[in-house]
C-alpha cells in the first residue's frame, strides 16, 4: 500500500484499464523506475516509508498547488477560494513581451533574465465577504433567475491580465507560498466558419523549383493556388521540426532534435534576398544543377526522397549565401530575431556546432560538454561562434519562409491558412533534450500500452518531459515552444494530444508492456495551450484518435480544442458497431477519410494495404482472415454511403468510391474537412506504415498518382482527378475571410 499511495501522489499508475478487460496491475519494479526518474527513491521498504511521509508532510503544509490555473469569467478554483481569509496575495506580472523564463532560470552572464525585470504587482486580501459576478455576466446584468447564475467573483479578487504569472501568499501567522498562476481565456480560437483543406506530407509535394524534395516555397505555392483556385480554408502538414542530423538521417517528421526550431531543409534556397548577390555564380548554378537532377531522379526515374543529399547541396548553398553581407536592414531583423529568441536559439544553434564536431548523439560527446551550462561549454561556444551563427542564421532564414507561406495563405483568402504539426515528444541525442535536461525524465521512453491493435504496445524512443519540472519552470519550455509554432500558423495540430493528460511511460530496458501511466497536471497545459493560442489568434486541432481515458475528450471540447475523426474509425461503438450515421459526428473536429499513418482510400478500397501489411510481415493472422475482415469493413461502409444516396456512380468505380467518402463528410457537422491530398490524385501507397523501419520507404515517397508516378505540384494543380474531387467540396467554398491575429473567442 505504500508503494500504491506514493506512487498516487506523484501521477504514477499502478494499474491501467485497457479498452476491454480487466484493470492490469504495473509491474512495482515499473513503480519504482519511473519515481526514481521523478527524483522519488522507493528502492526499498524503507526509503517508500520515508519519501512517503515527505511528500505527505508536504501535501498537507501547502497552501498552494504548484500551478493555479483561473479560467477568465468562471468560478475562481478552491486553491484561491480556500485561502483563509486575512491572507495577503501578490501576483507578479508576466512581461508579455519577454521570452518564456523559468522562476529560477540559470541565466548566463551578461545576460539578463527576463523574469527578474521589474514588472507590476497586484496585491489583495482575502475576505470572508460577499462575491460578486465579473462585469458583463447575466448575473451583474439581472438577467434570468439568479438562483440560476450564482456569483463567481469574490469582491477581494481583482483578476490580472490574461498571462503566466508569479503569485505569492502570506497567511496569517505568517505561513508562505508561491506558485505560477495562469490566467487564460475559457477557449481557444474557433474556426471562422466551416471549410476544407488539404492534408500533405511537405516534403513529398516537389515542384519544378524543388530541390529533390517539397519546400516551403511549394507550401507557399500550394496554399495560393488551393486558396484562390479551390476555396480552401487551410493546409496542414507534417512536423518541420528540426531533425537530428545523422548518416542517414532519420526522415520521421514525427521524432525530431529540436520541435522547437524548424529544420533549414525546408528552406527554398532562391528566395532568400541575399542569393541574388552571391559571387560565385558558377558554384551556386553547380548546385542548382545538381538539385535538379535530384529532382529528376524523383519524380521520373523511381528514386526514394533523399534528405540528406537535398540537405547536402543547401548546406553548400547555404554557405555561399551567408557570404553576402546584410543590408542594414537585413542586419537589423536579424538582431531583433536573436533577442526574441534568446537562450533557447543559442542552445540550439551551439548543439548543432557541437554536432558537426563531435556527432550528433550529445551522450557521446566529451563529458563536459554534455552540460549545456558548463565553463567548457561556454569555452566551445567562444571558439564555434562562427558556425553558431551560421545555424542562427538558418533559423531566422527559415523562420522568415515560414511567415511568407502563412501571408500567401492569408493573401489567397483562407481563414486559416497553414496549419502546422506538434510532434509528441524529441530524439533522445538532439537539440532540445540536450538543453532541457532538466525537464526531462532520464532513463524513460514515451510509447503506448498494449490494445486491441498491438499486443505487444509501442516504444516511440522519446523522453518524456517531468511534470514537477515544468511546473517548476512555471511551464517555460512548453511556452516558448507554443508560441514559437504558433508564430507562423493559422492552426496547431497536436499529434497525441492526451499527452496533456497522461503519458505512456516505458523505463529503459523494458518492454513497452512493463510501461505505465504518468499524469500531467491537465488543467495547466490546457490553460497554456488556451492562453497561447489566443494570443496567436490560432485554431488548436487535437489527434485524439485510439484508445482515450474517459472526459478527455470533453475537456479538451470544453476549452475549444478541436478533436479529429477518420470515417474508417467513425462507428456506433457503444450498440450495433456499424457505421456512424453523419448527424451524429461531433462538430468541433477536423474530419477526414485517412491520414498519413494510415492506408490511401485507394489502398483501402482495393485491399492493397493488407497485400502489402501480409508482405511485410505484419500481419497477426492468416492472410486469407485478414483480407476477409478488411472486404467486410469496407462494403459495409460503401453500402452506408450507397444507401445514403452518396454512391450514384455505382459499385466498382474507386474513384467514384472516394468522392463518396468526401460527400459524406459534408454530410456531417464537422466544422473543418481534411483532404489527404494523395487521395485527390489517387496514390495508393501510405506515407508511413507503422510497425517497419527499413523494411518500408517511410517518409521517402512523393505524391505520385493511381499507377504509382510522382506528381508535380504544377501538374496537381491541373489534374483531372483532384479537380472533380474538390468539386464534391464546392460548398465548402464561400465563407468569411481571414482572421489571423485576432482573439477569436
């Protein structure tokens, strides 16, 4: 029971509940790794009795949680209301326009830290009077009855200003406390009006200009031409997170060195201002040549995506461009992006030095340097400046790329615009776990429990953040991550996003079915989240596909967080299993027919998906069984949308099967309607097969078409196929314009 009731206090589980079946108990060796990874030693019956009575000793000595969250307009929490009265409380206000600070962030010297700059101080009083309701509620109006709609407001309580705030407290008798108080809005931005986009994997969308793999001048492109031509409201992509540079490369989007910086691959080289005064003319048309015949090997000659040849010719490129000086100008928006960016740029920019040095597994390096605060880290910092700047330079550089393609969204009529991806977690060697050490759990991998459609669960190999770190640091890295995303984004999509609940944790050693659940504290990643957002004027899209603990997804509804739905997934789970009817589809979603880990339409409706799964290895039974149940699935879906009157071409016409699914999702209230682009021109082959690493070319694969050949942008843009797809959307066409950068409510 000590064990048990230790492990509770931390957010360690104990058991978990599989979607069927049985409670299944967490091995206590499980227990007992992750509390140490926690910093809470339970190695034996004696040490779980005395971090027992420590961390129960503290519990009831608290005045404060470590974080408060207040929702603006709602009921103040208990942790605020149950303070006894005569205590004092001073709130510290964020400087909204410094970068993200820990409470005790180690700053270097000749630096200053943000959160130690004067800022102003609420102060109040706790009082045994009456409350009354904030200003322009319908109680404060005498609207409506108002045993109906009590008073929320103490009148001692005068409520800051939306932000991450530092609130400290005296009792009476002089008992103390402090904590980070978030003060956000009820709910993140709402789409302005219901719409559709495309779906796409960047990389794999090459253009003529394309230097052997998409960019975000194809982003730029995509989003002009899909806006004014098509009426799209938005276009979501893939994690441009940073990768950890290697040989090769590890090309999943979904497992990057830094999600807080974006990677310079993506960079399209010719339209960067400097490029057109580079000197050496001759090495600059060498490399465009040789990018083209990259390209070539592509798009006509069968080649796999190569990342680490595109990024050998733009690293050249890049070089040369770097010669060419700043205009004042130039030089300027440079500097003001380095104090925007502050220590965690550095960190980034000196981890990638110190890769080209040492390797690109911060483990291996000599120990000293393994500590980002270190005085031979520092010492390196000293003697790499000139590369450290070079990788700056390419994150401004590539920074600037990201806000030209949401403006081109923008300026071609979509109400969103580019909606980018938040991977769940970051490679174990790379940038950010290097400078965030603190905040990560050493010696633990985030994954998935064992369910219905893996029995042996799942290791993703990325360490987890600790939650009694971040909320130490009021939270700071994920602020400055959020807010670095949202900078360029019209929406965020969250891969995994009960993560903001409960992560998966796997010790190292471990089989992912020895894993167990970790609780974050909820209400303060989704008050961040909120606050975030609504400062970017941003939509917030959850993946919350699978298995899913019980009032998540309501909560997540609840602060506007918008859910995803994949029609194959869509069935009345709780009575007959058979296809969901589409009035009965939630509205605050994104709706799509597949996603990028998951078969084409094409794949699907022709059963190549389970010829190639059966190939690979990957099925658990008999082809033959497989293939059955997989047959069944899909012509009971095809018989809902034949009797739903969405099928009029008829049995046996694939396309005329896709656009059904599409019409389907009109038919739903779903307010975003998600376009996998590959299913626009009939590719027949999954972007990502999970489950395989070498054995398939994941991530590598371009847009190609129903036999398989890889389609240009420009030749997308005029082929018949997408075209008598999106007219099934038409009616999605029309709706108000742009509204990024304004507080959506």
């Amino acid at each position: 029971m000590g064990l048990t009731r230790l492990a509770a206090l931390h957010g360690v589980a104990t058991s978990h509940s599989p979607s069927a079946g049985p409670a299944v108990p967490v091995p206590d060796e499980t227990v007992v790794a992750v509390l140490a990874a926690l910093g809470v030693d339970a190695t034996t019956p004696e040490a779980v009795r005395e971090s027992l009575a420590a961390a129960e000793s503290a519990a009831r000595s608290r005045l404060l949680p470590p974080t408060v969250v207040v929702w603006t307009g709602e009921p103040l929490p208990p942790a605020l209301t149950a303070l006894p009265p005569g205590t004092t409380l001073d709130i510290r206000l964020e400087d909204p326009g410094a970068p993200p600070a820990a409470p005790h962030t180690r700053v270097p010297a000749g630096r200053t830290d943000p959160a130690a700059s004067p800022s102003a101080v609420l102060r109040s009083v706790v009082s045994r009077s009456t409350v009354s309701p904030p200003a322009g509620s319908r109680a404060a109006a005498g609207a409506g009855d108002a045993g109906t709609c009590p008073p929320v407001t103490p009148d001692w309580w005068t409520e800051p200003p939306l932000g991450v705030h530092r609130l400290a407290v005296r009792a009476p008798g002089g008992r103390t406390a402090a904590c980070t108080l978030v003060v956000a809005p009820p709910r993140a931005p709402a789409p302005p009006a219901r719409g559709h986009g495309f779906l796409v994997q960047l990389y794999s969308l090459l253009s003529a200009r394309s230097w052997g793999m998409g960019d975000l001048g194809d982003l730029a492109d995509l989003a002009a031409w899909s806006g004014r031509a098509l009426g799209a409201g938005f276009v979501q992509v893939n994690p441009l997170h940073a990768a950890v540079p290697g040989d090769p490369t590890d090309p999943s989007p979904y497992r990057p060195s830094s999600r807080r910086f974006p990677d310079p691959v993506h960079l399209r080289i010719e339209d960067i201002p400097e490029h057109g005064h580079v000197t050496d003319r001759a090495a600059l048309d060498d490399l465009r040549q040789s990018a083209a015949s990259l390209t070539d090997t592509v798009l006509y000659k069968g080649a796999l995506i190569d990342r680490d040849a595109v990024w050998e010719l733009k690293r050249r490129a890049l070089e040369l461009v770097r010669e060419v000086p700043l205009t004042p100008g130039r030089r300027a928006a440079y500097c003001d992006f380095l104090a925007a960016q502050g220590q965690a740029l550095e960190d980034h920019a000196l981890w990638c030095a110190l890769a080209e040095v040492h390797g690109p597994d911060w483990h291996a390096w000599p120990a000293a340097l393994r500590d980002p605060r270190s005085r031979e880290t520092a010492r390196a910092r000293g003697e790499l400046l000139d590369r450290v700047d070079f990788h700056c330079r390419l994150a401004w550089l590539t920074d600037g790329q990201l806000a030209a393609a949401q403006r081109a969204a923008l300026d071609a009529g979509m109400s969103i615009g580019v909606v980018h991806d938040l991977a769940v977690g970051v490679h174990p060697g790379g940038s950010d776990s290097w400078a965030q050490q603190d905040a990560l759990a050493h010696g633990m991998s985030v994954g998935a429990p064992p369910d219905a459609f893996n029995a042996r669960g799942q290791d993703w190999g990325l360490p987890p953040w600790r939650p009694d770190a971040l909320a130490a640091t009021g939270y700071a890295p994920y602020r400055g991550l959020l807010r670095g995303l949202l900078a360029h984004a019209g929406a965020l999509r969250i891969d995994h996003v009960m993560g903001l609940f409960r992560l998966w944790w796997v010790p190292e050693g471990r089989p992912p079915t020895e894993g167990t659940y970790v609780g974050h504290d909820a209400e303060a990643m989704l008050a961040v989240l909120v606050l975030e957002a609504h400062r970017a004027g941003a939509v917030v899209l959850g993946e919350d596909l699978g298995t899913v603990e019980p009032g998540v997804r309501e909560a997540l509804a609840r602060r506007g967080v918008l859910g995803t739905s994949v029609l194959w997934f869509e069935r009345d789970w709780t009575d007959t299993g058979r296809p969901l009817a589409p009035e009965r589809w939630r509205e605050n979603c994104l709706a799509t027919v597949t996603t990028h880990d998951l078969p084409s339409t094409a794949a699907r409706l022709s059963g190549d998906h389970v010829t190639l799964r059966h190939r690979l290895g990957l099925l658990t039974r008999p082809l033959a069984v497989e293939a059955a149940a997989d047959a069944t699935d899909t012509a009971e879906w095809l018989a809902h949308l034949s009797r739903l009157g969405l099928l009029p071409e008829g049995e046996g016409d694939e396309e005329g099967a896709v656009r059904a699914a599409h019409r389907f999702l009109l038919r739903t209230p779903a307010r975003l309607v998600g376009v996998w682009l590959p299913d626009a021109l009939g590719d027949r082959r999954p972007q990502n097969l999970p489950g395989t690493w070498d054995q398939y070319p994941n991530w590598r694969l371009p847009v190609a078409d129903a036999e398989g050949n890889p389609v240009t942008l420009e030749e997308l843009a005029a082929a018949p196929r997408l075209h008598r797809l999106m007219e099934v959307l038409a009616p999605l066409r029309k709706g108000p314009g742009p509204l990024h950068g304004l507080a959506r409510e």
